[in-house]
C-alpha cells in the first residue's frame, strides 16, 4: 500500500552556540504511521522535534508538508499546519478544568460556551478511548490524566502530526498500555504519530519506522518489523570513543556508604526509586549510568538527606577505626553512649571504660588523645538533615545538577559562596570571611577559574567557570563521600578534563566518589564499577574496565527489569 | 430620621470607593502583576476628574457632559498610571512592589500639588446634584446614592462576568495563574497583561474621582485618598479576587469604617475620640481574619493567582 507523505525534513541543522544539536538531519512522516526517534540523552531529539513544533527555528533546512515548504516560527504555527507536540512538562494551568485547559488561547468559534466545549472533548476522547472527564479540575489530576488533557489539547485544534516527548515516562505499565491503545487508534484514524523515547521494548511494541539519532546526526531509518533490539542498540551507542582519562588503580577499598532497599516517591506520588541497593566504596569512583531522570537526582538527594524515604537504609560507616574520639563535633554524652557499647580501647589496644568517672575527667581523658575507636562508626543517615549530617561529621559534598538553582547564589561572589558551606564557624555571631576569601583565592589559583577576582558575582562567571567554583567549595571540605551529578555538563574539553583529574584525585585520598554522567564513554574511561539505572531501578552493577557501551546501554534501555538478585551485588 | 437607614446607605456610597479601587486591583492582579500602585492611581484618578471639572464646570455645558468629561477624565488619568506601571514591570520587567510603592509616592504628591490648583467652588455646586437619580429625591438617605454609585456595582458585576464567563476572562486567568502555559498556545502575553493593567488602573482611578466628587463633594477630600487605596487593596484579598464580592466586601467596609463616625450619633452610647481609631482599624482586622480563616481552608480557589508578583521571561528561543 503507497503511504502519503506528511511532513518531510531536509537538511535540518541547529546549533546552540558552539554546540551541534542536529547536523544535516532528514526526516520523512507518513499519514497514518507511528514513528519513533531513538536515541540516548543529548543527542538532539527533542531538539529536532521542537523545530517542528515550533519552539525553536532551525539554522539550516527546510521543512516541506504535502510537497510545499512550510516555516514555523511559533507554536501557533505549528498549530495552523495541525502540527501539535506534547512536551515532556506538560503546560497546564492548575486551576483551570480540563475541558478550560484544552480550549485555552484559541481563537473565537462561536460563543464560549463550556457545556459545548465538553460535549466535544467527551467525544474526541470516546473516538480514541480515553478515560477523561472534562470537568475536572487538573489538580486533582494523576499524571497519566494530565498527559491525557494535553493530547486532546492538540487533537482538539485539528493536529495530524502529534509529537509526544517521552510519553510514557512517567506513566505506569497499565497507563502505558492504554496509551499505546489510543496511540493505535489514532493512527487508524490516518494521523502521524511521532514518538521520542529511548525504551526499546516500547518502540518495538508500538512504532512502525524508527528514526535512530546520534549525537545530532541522523543514523538511519528502519522498519520496526526488520530489525531488533541489539541491532538498534548498535546504532544508538556507536563505537567506544578512548578517551584518554588517567585512571589509577583502586587502593584499600572499603565500604563507606550502604545504601539498601531505597524507595521514594516525588511530590506527585510517582515512585522514583525503586528497591535500589548498592555500596560505594571508599577509593573508587562509582559511575551512575541512566538516561535523564532515570531516578539519579532523587538518588543523591536522598543521600544528602534532601528527599524524604518511603522505605529503606542508608548506612554510612565513618572510618573511625583506631582514630581517636575528639569532641569537635560530639557531645559528652554521645561519648558515655558509646562507652556503654564498649566502643573505645587506648593505643595499646587495651579497652578503655569510663564507668564511673566524673565528667571533668572524661573530658581531660578523651582530650588527651589516648581514647580510640575499635570499629568504624556505623551512622545511619535515614531522614536526617544535611546539617544534621554534616553534625554527625559526616561530609557529604554535593554537587547538584542545577548549578546556580542548588548550589551557588547568583548574585553572591566567589567569596560569599565559600561561606554558604561555612558560615557556622565564625567567632560568636560573627562571620568569618578571612578564610572563605583564602579558599576562594585558591580555588581561583588551582582550578584556573577565569575572574575579575573574588569580589565577582558567580552570575557573571561563564558556565565551566561556575562548575569550578562549585566543584572545588565541594571538595575543599575533604569530603569522605564525594557525589557528582552530571559535573561537566555544559563544560568545554579543558574544563572538563580538570574536572575529571580533580575526582580521580580525591578517589587517591580515600574518599568514595560517586559520579552521576551522561556521557558512556566518560564513565568508562573514568569509574571503577558503573550502576546502571532505569526508570528509579538498579538494572546492572558492572565493572568499568570490562563493561561494553551497548552493554551498559541495553541495560539502560531495555524495560522488563531483571528482578532480585543481579541488581544488588 | 431612622439613623440606622442612615448609616447602611452612608456606607454603601462610601464603600463604592472601595469598589472602584479593589475591582481594578483584582484585574490587574488576575493578570499576574501585584500593583501596590493602586492608592497613587486612585489619587490620579480623583485628580485627573477634577481638572477636567475646573476646566469645564463654569462653561454652562450641559451637566450630564459635564459628569461624562469628567468621569473620562479621571479614566484616562488613571489608565496612564497604568501604562506607566505596565511599562516598567511588563516591559522592562522592573520589581513590582518597588514600581508600584513609587507610583503611590508619586500619585499621592502630585495630586496635591494639582489639587489646590483648582477652584474649591467646583466641588460645591453643580456637579454634586448632576450625580443624582431623580427619583432618589425624596429621601435624603438615598441622596447619597448616585450615578457613580450604580456604575461601581455595575464594573464589578461586568468585571466578574467577564474573567469568569468570557475567552479573554479564560485567558487573562491564564497569563495570571501560568504566562509559559498561556504563552505555549499562543495568547499574547504582554497584551493581556497591558490591557489589564491599563483598565484596572482606569477603574481604580474612578473610585479616587468618586469620592471626592460624589461621596464628600469637598476639595479637602483628596487627603484621605492614599489610604482608601491601601484599604482596596486589603479588600482583593477579602474579595477571594472575586470583583463581583468587593461589593459585599465594600459594604462591610463601608460599616466598619463609618461606624466610628456614626456610633456617637447613636442615642446611649459615649465614646472617647481615642476609641475613633480604633474603631477605623475594623477593616484591617477583619482582612487579617479573613486571610487566617481563607489560609487554613487552603481552597486553591481562594489562592492568590499563581504567578502574582513575578516577572515572565520567555525561556531562551
């Protein structure tokens, strides 16, 4: 059967700054198919995908729908060719019911009339077999339902070409399966269904052609019937890339953060993390691999005592062992707590108990020095603080994903960012700013941060210079559990190898390093052992100097998990 | 003489003050913008009015045109306000509260300079008895009700309709509650929001006109102006930024606020002149009141619109 043409793209290119997000990409949609866009994070999917809709006006190429060219330079553009996109955050106002939302911003049919407008949303949805009721108000809406208002948003205005960005994301098995039910009958219906995922058992199961991108470039188009999982992996990863980072050997591992049966749930009742078990080890470098928002940022800020658990542990073991107590951060108290678990011995190893002293002497005692730890501390970091965790002399440096959101203060300068670690420590209530000011000068010498000085607003640095500021404050108060989150995003070459030479170097001083990265040939050059995620699950724990790419990448991708015992190690 | 007829309908005039004010706050605000400008537009607005009546009052023109030119006047007065506020928040995307504390500054000094530019007498004869429905004659309670009385109830019914009932309304709520949402599907922002700045502060600029034309018809009236002002923006916040409430809101001011005057009329009761001011802080206890109560009951309806206060950059394109 001949297939109609819908859209055609030719020689699409885009550039955001120096950076290529799509290099010379074609691109053909027929009526009444369903296309899916594979490929890994970054590699200018969404991007392509919002040139047809709208939201970004290509450089080079042009875009032709039944043999005419078309130029979309807003989404009301794309609305007028019936174009209509989905994003990946939905665009509804809360207050606003369905049916509100949906005819929101169009131009004047009639009288606006609500009982008219959910007459006609209640049929669209019967036509495809949604479950909608256009009376409700979205915030009282489960994701799934949202999703299913921003569909009917574009079917309403008459779209042919619907683009849904990650669709199923954040969707449950069963929603997904409704939704691959209705994305069927809209292709029945002689509509282009374009969708953009990096699941592969999902574009097996619902596409007709799939588009495979790699970094920018388009690979190839294939029928969905013709090829295979391996195969589209393959073209997804590419060849491994050496990279040439230095990689030491890891010396006198130990455990240090034990995380067990980790579950969370996001504001929205969508369970993020799931069952997730693992250990870091004290000198090396574990790699997090995970397509975006695979659950990696809830991870770590669960960590740092950010996210509040549905379920699980995290154990922290502090290398006390043979170390002697001080009271820098400990109480008194704390101390004859422990003495009671005979917790201490002197230096010759004889066990030292307070039974009985006066507090005058346990503290001369302890000051001393003589009174050591027999075993490492065991803290448990559930549902505390991340000054309650710094307290218990923990250091957990984190460096978030959002840079200037999380971690530094825009209109603050260098100086004044150290302080945002150190402001507790100044005499009485007063600040300190002669050794944030050191720290800053230091940083700007060793890191090469390019500045004015330390008097400069962190808003005025360029982004790698940021990165540095950030990375070095981290890192600064000798960590023990170093965690990474995408720490070269947005950096150049240079700026980037430093980065990566500053974690292998704290990996050399004994702290355990978690690295969350985007890019597989990074992890693998850099980690020790790579945790892979998917969807808020551990699918695989492998090791870095053996792992393959497209390994790492089914693991990534592929969606029945394997349950129980190969995800823990 | 029934003294308490007297004191409803005393309050009702007074309270259209209010209405002018908050039902053209509540537009403004339902297009994401907090104008703390509110009370200088309302200075503007009165001032505005009343030049056009010194101009025009002697002229002999017809007295219906005389109250139309000059209601327009106060229109346009406080519409230029609002253009000014829109500029440096919507375009320049200035602070809001900042913009708007400075336009109250500015709209309550310089109204005072205008205001003794003109003729006292204007404010006396005339334009008092033109205000008037002719059948309200017969009592003198009803008097006090006039045509800018009716026009104040009719703006905040048509206000509500038009948010509540109306595509625009739709879309304004839209630019208030998400400017990226409204944005997204095409509704031009920057217009919704010029447009309801301009016409709220035009509103507003009426309720200044009204009371020192209508309600006290005195030239000594501008000097309480400011603080109607404040006491409207108060009133959003009673009002659920429902413009179609300020009227119950206004009335319930209007008693609060009168009964400080009226309660020493009242036959057995002695006050001091200290418990005067604290019988006209009534209505801002009452706001606060009503903010813990609508707090606790979080409704979302009842919220402020979402992004009220901030300023909307379209993300990087």
């Amino acid at each position: 059967m001949e297939k109609k043409l819908a859209l055609q793209m030719r020689g699409i290119t885009k550039r955001f700054g120096s950076v290529l997000a799509n290099n010379h990409v074609d691109l053909d949609v027929y009526e009444g198919e369903i296309l899916a866009i594979l490929g890994e994070n970054g590699c200018g999917k969404t991007t392509l995908m919002n040139m047809i809709a709208g939201i970004y006006y290509p450089d080079e190429g042009h875009i032709y729908m039944e043999g005419r060219e078309v130029v979309i330079r807003s989404p009301k553009d794309a609305f007028d060719h019936r174009i209509g996109m989905i994003h990946q955050h939905f665009k509804l106002v809360d207050l606003f019911t369905a049916a509100q939302n949906i005819i929101l911003g169009m131009e004047d049919q009639g009288r606006y009339n609500l009982k008219d407008v959910n007459a006609r949303v209640r049929e669209i949805a019967e036509k495809y077999g949604f479950r909608l009721d256009p009376e409700k108000k979205v915030y009282d809406m489960s994701v799934s339902e949202k999703q299913t208002v921003e569909i009917i948003k574009v079917l309403y205005r008459g779209a042919d070409v619907l683009i849904l960005d990650e669709p199923t994301a954040v969707l449950t098995p069963q929603e997904i399966d409704r939704l691959f039910a209705v994305l069927r009958k809209m292709k029945e219906d002689g509509k282009s269904i374009i969708i953009i995922t990096h699941k592969l058992n999902e574009v097996l199961e619902v596409s007709d052609r799939v588009a495979i991108l790699r970094r920018g470039e388009h690979i190839a188009t294939v029928n969905t019937a013709d090829t295979n999982e391996a195969e589209l992996t393959e073209m997804m990863m590419g060849q491994k890339i050496d990279l040439n980072i230095r990689r030491s050997d890891p010396v006198n591992v130990q455990p240090r953060l034990i995380i067990n049966g980790l579950n969370l749930y996001d504001s929205e009742r969508v369970h993020v993390l799931k069952d997730v078990s693992f250990t870091a080890y004290a000198g090396e470098i574990l790699g997090i691999a995970g397509i975006a928002g695979s659950g990696q940022r809830e991870l770590l800020e669960a960590i740092a005592g950010l996210q509040p658990l549905e379920s699980g542990e995290i154990t922290f073991r502090n290398p006390k062992k043979d170390k002697p107590v001080t009271f820098f951060h400990k109480s008194l108290r704390r101390v004859e707590e422990l003495d009671r678990e005979h917790a201490f011995h002197d230096p010759q190893g004889k066990e030292i108990s307070f039974k009985g002293m006066s507090r005058k002497d346990i503290r001369k005692w302890v000051d001393s020095g003589e009174v050591l730890f027999k075993e490492d501390e065991i803290i448990d970091l559930r549902n505390k603080n991340p000054l309650e965790i710094r307290e218990l002399g923990i250091r957990l440096s984190f460096v978030p994903e959002d840079r200037l959101g999380m971690g530094l203060v825009g209109n603050m300068d260098i100086t004044d960012n150290m302080m945002l670690r150190s402001y507790r420590k100044g005499p009485g209530g007063l600040l300190d700013r002669k050794k944030p000011r050191a720290l800053a000068e230091e940083i700007i010498q060793s890191l090469q941060v390019s500045t004015p000085g330390t008097a400069t607003p962190v808003r005025r640095l360029s982004g790698g210079n940021v990165q540095k500021v950030l990375v070095g404050r981290e890192i600064a108060f000798a960590p023990k559990v170093l965690m990474a989150a995408y720490p070269v995003r947005g950096l150049d070459i240079n700026s980037s190898y430093t980065i990566y030479h500053l974690l292998t170097r704290q990996k050399e001083n004994g702290v355990a390093v978690i690295f969350v990265g985007e890019d597989l040939d990074v992890l693998l050059a850099l980690s020790d052992r790579i945790l892979v995620m998917n969807g808020g699950r551990v699918t695989g724990l492998v090791d870095a100097r053996s792992a393959t790419k497209e390994e790492i990448g089914l693991m990534m991708t592929r969606t029945e998990s394997r349950e129980g015992g190969e995800a823990h190690e | 003489m029934n003294i308490w007829l007297d004191f409803f309908i005393d309050s009702l005039a007074f309270g259209a003050t209010f209405i002018y004010g908050s039902t053209g706050e509540i537009l403004t605000e339902k297009a994401g913008h907090l104008n703390l400008g509110i009370p200088g537009i309302m200075c503007m607005g009165g001032a505005g009015g009343c030049l056009v009546l010194n101009l025009i009052g002697k002229s002999g023109m017809p007295g219906f045109l005389i109250v139309l030119l000059g209601t327009l006047g106060s229109l346009a007065a406080g519409m230029l306000m609002g253009l000014i506020y829109s500029f440096l928040t919507v375009t320049l995307r200035a602070n809001q509260n900042v913009t708007g504390l400075a336009l109250t500054t500015f709209g309550a000094g310089l109204m005072k300079v205008l205001m003794k530019l003109t003729d006292p007498v204007v404010y006396l004869v005339g334009p008092k008895q033109l205000f008037r429905f002719p059948f309200a004659g017969r009592t003198d309670s009803l008097q006090r009700l006039g045509v800018l009385f009716f026009l104040a109830v009719a703006v905040a019914i048509a206000a509500s309709w038009v948010l509540f009932r109306t595509r625009a309304g739709l879309n304004l709520r839209a630019v208030g509650e998400s400017p990226a949402t409204a944005d997204a599907v095409g509704i031009n922002v920057t217009r919704y929001k010029y447009a309801a700045t301009m016409i709220g502060s035009g509103i507003a600029g009426l309720g200044g006109f009204y009371y020192i034309i209508d309600y006290m018809a005195s030239q000594e009236a501008y000097l309480s102006i400011e603080a109607f002002g404040w006491l409207s923006i108060a009133l959003v916040i009673f009002a659920l930024w429902r413009p179609h409430l300020t009227i119950l809101g206004s009335t319930v001011f209007g008693l609060l606020f009168s009964c400080s005057s009226y309660i020493a009329n009242i036959p057995g009761v002695q006050i001091t002149m200290a418990a005067k001011p604290i019988l006209k802080m009534l209505p801002y206890l009452v706001t606060v009141l009503v903010l813990i109560v609508t707090s606790i009951r979080n409704k979302r309806e009842n919220q402020p619109p979402a992004s009220l206060g901030q300023s909307y950059f379209r993300e990087e394109r």
